[in-house]
C-alpha cells in the first residue's frame, strides 16, 4: 500500500499464501500509513500511542497481480488499502481520499478522464551526490542538456524497451518517451483513462517500474523535484477532462476557449491552489523547483497554451478539451496530488466560480496571488485551508500535517556542509 508521502509498504509473502491478500486476511498497522520520509513514527501519532498501534485490515484493491521482473528472482506485487475492523474504508489512506472524491463525481453523473506526464533523472549510483549516467553506446558521462535528442533515446533504449516491456506487463498505458531539459532527464507519458483512481495508480506503479529497471541496467532512477540547483526540476503534470453519461466531454463547447464548465473548473483549481500546495510540493526539496519564469509556476495563474502558468489549456481539436495542472513535482504522491486537483476543480464546478483573466506569456502577469514560498508556509496554509478541509478527510489532513512538521523540524536540527563553509569563519 502507499503512505502519505508516495512510499510504498508492505510485506512479502510465500506464493501460496497470496490467498489470504486477495481475501482481506492480511493486517498492518494504520500508523504505517503516516510515516515520515525516513519511515519513522510520528511524535504524539494517536495512531500509535492511544490506540498500541493497532492494525487495520488489508484490502485488495482489485488490481491484477502484478509481475515484478527486476528482482533477483521473480515476484509479484499485490495493490492493497487500508479499510477498519468493519470492513468500511480507513480514510487515512491517500487512496481512500480520491475515491472519495470519484464517488461525488459519479453522484453527479461525471467521470474524470485524467493522464499523467513525469519526469525522472537517471543517475549514477555510485556518486554521493547525482551526477549524470554513463551512456550505454559511447561510454562518456553525460555532462550536457539534449532536450527532445533522438540519439539520447537512441542511446539508452535498452532501458527504455524494458520499461516499457514492463508496464505493458503491469497494465500500465506508456506513451511517449522524450529525453527532457536536464542531464540524463527522460519524461514518459501515460495514456489517459476514464478511471482516476486507476491513473494514480499508475503513476505511483510507473514511478516504481522505473527505479526497478533503472537498477537493472545500473543505473539509479530519481523523482526529486529538484535534484540539481541549476538544472531543470522533475515535474508531474497532470491532464484531465470530464465526461458525462452518454461519454461526451463536458469541457469542450465547439470553440477554443471552451465551455463555461471548464473555466468554473479552472476557478475552482486556482481558488485551491495555494492552501494544495503542500500537496503538489510536499517535501523540503520540492521548493526549489517552484522558481518565477521557470517551466514550475510560481503564480495562481491560468492560460491557454502557456506552459508557464499554472493550469494550461492546450490547444488542439475542441473534442480533447482538457485542463492541464503544472504545479506537482514528480516527488509528490499521485493519489493526494489527484484528489487535490479533481475535488477543487468540483468545487469550483458547484460553486461556478470564475477563473478571471488569463494571464501573460511569462505566467507571472499582475496577479498578487502567490503560491507559498517555503516549506512551513506551505504547511501552515494547508492547515488553515478551507477548500482542502472539504477535500480531504480530517484523519488524513491531521497526519499530513503532523508528518511535515516532523520532517520540517528534522531538516531544521540539521546544518548544510555549505552553510558550515560559508559561516564558520566569516561571520
């Protein structure tokens, strides 16, 4: 199953055993879902401390059993969630949490059709801190941008095949591969689906394919949002419409600008977006992605065919009218950063909310609306937000919150060997 933070936890189990995880027979703490980033309980965690950390029942969550080829012996991975001692779904669970907002959809008679675009670096394993990868065709390190290089997806296509030999394998719909803007940068496509709560789950799937295959070719694969300080950030964009009953997309109008749905929608993700952040950009690393006239937005900001705004409507033919969300970095965890985006864009839908004027080509324009510039600023807008309150289940909100602050107040106990040399003698 997958914690808050993207991780995935389990156990492994002997194959004939793998019965009693399709029937619901296995248990794990529902604290294991809080953990922090280096998997330590949370200070003061009820989860833990009032309850003796008990256990939660092991739901499957209906995905195939999934073949996992990169280990040194083949396996298998069963998909699981969290639900109570009565069977009824733990609302602690990041998954839990967008199929909540899917039922209210399917109340309205909607269905999110959504796609997902990440970006990873390849790395060399044996460096202390990222440098980029030995080209498998000409032996020299990469130590330059190629972006869109076809002689780049040339010269690693052997990991590039067996990633894609291995999503075929788990039922997980690649699309295109590009080499991207940083040094051994790749970004590969997920075809969209009428089924959100299946394209997260392909997304955090991928995200592990991906480090699996990687370590196969030696390779290291990384989702930081910003690996290197003066390179491109790993971004996860988001692309979704709606569709109603008889399957017509309720985004598209017959003009370019599309329907007055689609911009409530729209209002509804910029009324959000700032009190989201912490979402979109949960981790310590994530704000240094998020920098003024860069691919990552910086503005509550909205416009067509603009990649430097926030929310882009792409052009194209009227009848794949979509929204696309730019604010995610490939750090963040699919099932939240899908629940944040789907249940503002309703509220906006309910409420008809506008999203005002689009804004200028460099996605700052005159807007005063700001996404927040930290970590703790972000942690402390999260809590006091009122549309993530209607989102998100207030047993998950409270442990979001608690485990950023726990990880928040770690990073602050530790000094930088940067700032050490800078200040130890100067100052």
């Amino acid at each position: 199953m997958c914690d808050l933070n993207g991780v995935m936890r389990g156990k492994r189990i002997p194959v004939e055993q793998a019965r009693k995880a399709l029937e619901g027979k296995l248990r794990m703490p529902y604290s294991l879902i809080g953990l922090d980033i280096w998997g330590e309980d949370i200070e003061g965690n009820s989860l833990v401390f009032s309850t003796g950390d008990a256990d939660g029942l092991c739901q499957w969550t209906g995905r195939g059993i999934l073949p996992v080829d990169w280990t040194a012996h083949p396996t298998a991975l069963v998909p699981l969630w969290l639900a109570d001692e009565s069977g009824a779904p733990y609302l602690g669970d990041p998954r839990r949490a967008l199929a909540r907002i899917l039922d209210r959809y399917k109340a309205l008679g909607l269905t999110p059709v959504a796609a997902t675009e990440l970006e990873f670096y390849l790395v060399d394993p044996q460096s202390q801190r990222p440098v980029g990868p030995v080209s498998p065709v000409t032996g020299r390190r990469l130590d330059s941008d190629a972006a869109l290089s076809i002689d780049e997806i040339d010269d690693f296509e052997a990991f590039i095949h067996d990633v894609y030999e291995a999503c075929r394998a788990q039922g997980i719909p690649v699309d295109t591969a590009i080499a991207e803007n940083g040094v051994g940068q790749f970004e590969i496509n997920l075809n969209h689906v009428a089924d959100a709560l299946r394209a997260a789950d392909d997304a955090v799937l991928f995200k592990r394919t991906v480090k699996g295959i990687a370590r196969k070719h030696g390779f290291a694969a990384c989702f930081m949002a910003k690996p290197y300080g003066d390179r491109a950030g790993n971004g996860f964009h988001v692309h979704f419409s709606l569709v109603d009953a008889e399957g017509r997309n309720v985004f598209d109008d017959g003009t370019d600008q599309g329907s007055e749905t689609m911009r409530h929608a729209v209002g509804g993700l910029l009324a959000a977006m700032a009190e989201s952040t912490l979402v979109f950009a949960p981790h310590f690393n994530s704000y240094r992605r998020l920098r003024p006239r860069s691919y990552a937005p910086t503005a509550v900001a909205w416009g067509y065919e603009n990649r430097m705004v926030a929310i882009r409507i792409p052009g194209g033919p009227t009848g794949a009218r979509r929204i696309e969300h730019r604010v995610s970095g490939a750090d963040a965890n699919p099932y939240l950063v899908l629940a944040a985006i789907l249940g503002a864009a309703l509220i906006g839908i309910e409420r008809q909310l506008s999203p005002g004027e689009t804004t200028g080509s460099d996605g700052q324009g005159a807007t005063p609306a700001k996404l927040p510039p930290d970590w703790a600023s972000a942690i402390a807008t999260f809590e006091s937000g009122t549309h993530v309150a209607e989102i998100f289940p207030a047993i998950l909100r409270d442990s979001f919150i608690a485990c950023k602050r726990q990880e928040l107040n770690t990073f602050a106990l530790n000094v930088s060997d940067f700032e050490i040399e800078t200040y130890l003698e100067s100052v």
